[in-house]
C-alpha cells in the first residue's frame, strides 16, 4: 500500500536568531547542480578552491584548512581531540554555554580541566588567565571568540600571547564570528580555529571550517597514542585533504559546492567590507533599541556585532513576543540558554541576513507587539 506525502510545509522566514541565518539564493541554487564523486577530478579542483578561499576569510596561511563533514559542534570536537591526550593540562576560558561545552570534551578526552571564568556577558579577564597558568603547565588554552550565548566579543590578542609564553597551544571557537567581526588567524598567533557555515558565512549548516597552524600539526605528529575519534582524526584528513587524496569518508558534494559559493559572496563583497557591514547593522539595531526604552546586556566595547543580546523588560513575556514575531510576522529570534533563559532575547545579525531593511523590519514588528 502507498503512501503519499505533501510537499514541504516549509516558510521562507526571516531568520534574526543565533543561527542558522538566510541564505542566498544563489548558493541554494548551486546546491541542486549534478553530483560527482567525492574523488572527482572536478570535485578535487572545487576542493582546493575551497581551501584557498577558507584561508583567505580566516586570515591565514596554513596549509591544512578545510571543512569538516559535520556541523560547528564537530569542529569544536575535532579541534580538541585532535590537541588532547590523557593526562593533558587544559586551561579552558568560561563564560557562556560553548565554554562550558569545550569543558565537557576535555574531560571526555581525560585531560586536566582547569576553568578560568567570567560572568555570562563579560569578557574574560587575561590578567586571570596569566594567574591560572602560574601553576597549572596547560598543554592547550581555549577560548571562544564570540560566545553565542551572550553576545561578548572576547579580544584574542593578549590572551594568544600569555599562552605562548607558557608554551601552550591557542585554541579559538569563532563559530558565530568568522566573516561578521575581524579574526586574523596569523597575525594574532591562533594555532587552531574552527567556525561553522551557517552563521555569518550565510552557507546552510553542515561544514565546520578549521584551521591548523604547523605547531598544532607538529603536536598532533607527536601524539603518544591515537586521536580518541576515528572520523575527526585530523592525521586521516590531512591525507584526504592534501595531494595523497587518500580516501576516508564520502564527502558532502553538495554541501561543498555551498559553501564555495558562500566563500565567494564573502571575498566577493570583501572580507573587511563584511566585517564593516556587521557593525553598521548592529549600531543601527542598538540605537533603535534604544529608542523603545530596551537595553543591552553586554557593554558596549564587547557586543559581538552579529548576535545582539537584548535585556527583556520586567513584565514582559519572552516566550509570547516570539511566537508573536514568528506567527504575525514570519520572524525568528533566539531566547536566552542557561542562566539568561527568559532573561534575553538574541538577535542575530549574520551573513545575508544583516541588513539595514531587516533591521527596520525587526524594529517595527518588535515595537507593534510591545505597544
């Protein structure tokens, strides 16, 4: 007996939370050309574009930068089960959910945790970063860049320095921030990064951007004992990846072809233009938050420019202006995670979705519900 299913109930929403944001239809349209094996010689060549125009949104001129078959979390877990074996001291910088995650996989991969902690809308502190490695010789120290949960843009550059002082590996989520808020892979000395395809770089979600630099590489050579996943070996991808073309795994052929184009709307339009396009739309959305009487939780020199963190007034119901802006205007914005729930609404502004018009399209419906 058959059985027949509608076609997808699916909206075209305007997509204004943590992620995954709009996409252009231009890369929609590139995912739906002919498949070709994943050792192609036409799908090698896409390969190595997209590895030339990863290191040139990431700033960097590592050899082994590619993405990862699997979504930001999967970069998360490469990029430190790769750099982690039992007994490794890890220093781990806190202050949201994806700190508190990146603590969680050290302790799987049976490393020494040690947390340096901030309050959920602060930045870390390096000063208490310099006193926690003082007498804790950590292998690695993580941090991430623009923590989602929060909204903080965490400055990177003294921190890198503190951690090379004591020999120890600079490790950066910039998941939300890459192409949306300046990241400069070799200038600010970050031996591995990884980011995801769905937020600023507008692509939908199913790669993992990262980056190596060669001392993360030589560490990962001179591992004792083999890397705790089998899929997120980085040994194994480098065979793939590089001029071996080992087999490992059947790449996402589509999803590649995607995020190629997403690379080459970013390089297109300019990697600092993007960057400056990001801050504009975030200061055009504080102020005209500021002129409905609404407040920001983060001061105003660590806003991440693309996840905007908006303190819900008392008396206001967060669950109910969501479901409004999504049922009555067709508009998705994220509510707060852990200690902030209820507490925040965050307001993506990344990749094709940050725009002027969005901007004053959130404003007026926002404003529609709270009158």
């Amino acid at each position: 007996m058959s059985v027949t299913y509608q076609d997808l109930p699916v909206t075209d929403r305007l997509l204004l939370g943590p992620g995954p944001s709009n996409v252009d239809t231009r890369v929609l349209e590139i995912m739906s050309r002919p498949l070709v094996g994943h050792l192609d010689p036409v799908f090698l060549d896409i390969m190595e574009e997209v590895q030339e125009m990863l290191r040139a949104v990431f700033l960097t001129d590592n050899r082994f930068t590619i993405p990862i078959s699997g979504t930001g979390s999967a970069g998360m877990e490469a990029a430190l089960v790769n750099t982690i074996e039992e007994g490794d001291h890890v220093l781990v910088c806190v202050n949201g959910v994806f700190g508190q995650r990146m603590s969680d996989i050290v302790e799987r991969c049976g490393g020494v945790l040690k947390k340096v902690e901030a309050p959920w809308g602060s930045p870390i502190d390096p000063n208490d970063v310099r006193s926690a490695l003082a007498d804790f010789p950590a292998r690695v120290v993580a941090i991430v860049h623009a923590e989602t949960s929060t909204g903080v843009l965490q400055p990177l550059e003294e921190i890198s320095e503190i951690a090379h002082e004591h020999d120890a590996l600079f490790l950066v989520d910039a998941v939300t921030s890459l192409g949306g808020a300046e990241l400069r892979i070799d200038d600010w000395h970050i031996d591995v990064c990884y980011s995801g395809t769905q937020k600023c770089l507008s692509c939908p979600p199913g790669l993992s951007p990262i980056t190596f630099s060669e001392q993360a590489l030589e560490r990962l050579r001179n591992r004792t004992g083999k890397v705790q996943s089998w899929y997120l070996d980085m040994t194994m991808l480098e065979k793939y990846w590089g001029p071996d073309r080992v087999y490992h795994h059947t790449a996402p052929i589509s999803m590649v072809y995607a995020l190629r184009e997403s690379l080459r709307l970013v390089l297109e339009e300019g990697l600092t233009e993007c960057w400056q396009r990001h801050r504009s739309c975030h200061l055009q959305l504080v102020e005209k938050l500021d002129s409905l009487g609404l407040k920001m939780l983060v001061a105003a020199q660590y806003r991440t420019p693309m996840l905007n963190s908006v303190v819900i007034p008392e008396g206001v119901d967060d669950a109910a202006v969501r479901k409004r802006l999504l049922d009555e205007f067709n508009i998705e914005v994220g509510s707060g995670l852990g200690t902030l729930k209820g507490k925040i609404w965050r307001i993506g502004l990344m990749g094709h979705s940050c725009s002027e018009e969005n901007v004053d399209t959130f404003i007026s419906s926002l404003a529609a519900i709270l009158e």
